[in-house]
C-alpha cells in the first residue's frame, strides 16, 4: 500500500512553496512554436510570476519549470537570467532562483512614477476623446464591472489594465505611452493582490474618470486620475500582508 504522500514534498528547504508546488494545481501550460522558444519561456514565466501564480518568495526549481512548459532546462535557464536581469528573480549562490520579493520602497517608487505619468495621460486624453472613444471607454469599463461582481481577480487585473492602456492611446503622446509601457507589467504585479479590495473604489473612480473624459473637462480628468492611482498606491501599502511597523 502507497504512502500519502508529505505535504511538504512541493516545498524547499526554507518551507517556501516550490514551482512545482504551485504548478501542479494548474492546467498545464506547454509554450507554443514556432516563435524563438527562449522568448516564448520567457513571456510565459514573466506572466506566471505578474499573475502570482509564482509567487514573491517562491523557489523555482528549472526541472519543475521545464516539466510545466513542455521544453527543456536550458530555455528556462536562460529566461531565469533574464528575469534576473530585469528585477523579477534573484539568483541566490548555492540556493538557486526564487522569484523577487519586492519592498515597499521599490513598489512605492513605481506607483508614484505610475501616478505620475497616467496623470497627464488622463488630462490629454480628456482633449483628444471623441464619442467613438468614450464608447469603447464604456465598454471597458462594463468588462471591469463584470468582473468585479464575478470576484475574479484576473479579470478585474486585466480590465483595470485595458482602460488605463486606452486612455493612454488616446493621450496621443508616443513618448508618454513608452514611458507608461516600460512601468505595465509590475503595475499589474502590485495590483494583483489588491484588484478585489480595492475594487469597488476602484471602478468608482473608473465611472468619473470617463465622465471628465467625455465631458472635455481636461483638468477634472487629471485631478480624478491623480486621486484615483494615488488611492492605490495607498491600498498597496495597506494590503493584509504588507509588513507592520
């Protein structure tokens, strides 16, 4: 007769959960081709991790990544160093990789520069919208809604991410939309464990916002916007598991 098998066998040495501990209770993922498969394991980890399915802390184990994603170690390796490289994973000497453990100081330095730059992005945006753009604002706002009352985190993630990209197309600024661009994917990673809290206030603010920006009202979108990320970089620092002074 097969022993139960430990609760502890998907954890490391720490007791943190491991990537296979994680992965093992999602659908497997396996990488498509036929696009450079070091990019494509890239994107797909890079994703994992903004979604926390990998979690702050966790220990990724290459043979556990591999097995997940259908390719072999060396792919993974490679985006491993990648994701190194560009803040998401810390390689520890003789520990191996663990996905980062962001500060407060890191995540408030972000929020606040994201503030910044969606703020003048709402005030263009309010002089730029015609009635086709406010529709579609509408329309993202109604996914958002959605998703809020079905309490899927996701989806809340995903349209919170969509309205504030097309009020950013339609800024009409090429620089500022790179700017805000290069900051999206950890403002997906902060937002993930605050989408549900915060989301009812959230999409309160969504409601207003496209009001201004239908409205013309240039400098009501920008103040709107200014309260409304600032409001987020607060429920960050007031999430259940943010450290305590």
């Amino acid at each position: 007769m097969s022993q139960p098998a430990s609760p502890l066998q998907d954890r490391g040495p720490s007791g943190r959960r491991t990537a296979k501990g994680s992965l093992s209770s999602t659908a497997a993922k396996r990488v498509e081709r036929p696009a450079p498969l070091r990019q494509v394991v890239y994107e797909a980890l890079a994703e994992l991790i903004i979604n926390r399915t990998l979690e702050p802390g966790q220990h990724l184990v290459e043979a556990d990544l591999a097995e997940y994603l259908g390719v072999s170690r060396q792919p993974v390796r490679e985006a491993l160093q990648r994701l190194q490289s560009e803040g998401w994973v810390d390689l520890r000497p003789a520990q191996g990789a663990f996905v980062h453990l962001p500060t407060d100081e890191e995540a408030d330095q972000l929020l606040s520069v994201r503030g910044v730059l969606e703020t003048h992005s709402a005030k263009l945006a309010a002089g730029n919208a015609t009635p086709a753009d406010v529709r579609r604002l509408w329309e993202l706002q109604q996914t958002g809604v959605h998703a809020l009352h079905a309490e899927d985190t996701e989806g809340l993630v995903a349209a919170n991410a969509a309205l504030h990209a097309f009020i950013t197309q339609l800024s009409g600024n090429a620089v500022l939309a790179e700017l805000i661009g290069l900051v999206d994917r950890r403002v997906r990673w902060y937002y993930t464990p605050i989408a549900r809290p915060r989301g009812r206030d959230a999409w309160s603010e969504h409601d207003e916002l496209i009001h201004a920006i239908s409205d013309g009202d240039t400098e009501a979108a920008e103040q709107i916007m200014a309260k409304h990320t600032e409001r987020t970089r607060q429920a960050y620092h007031e999430r259940p598991e943010a450290p305590r002074s």
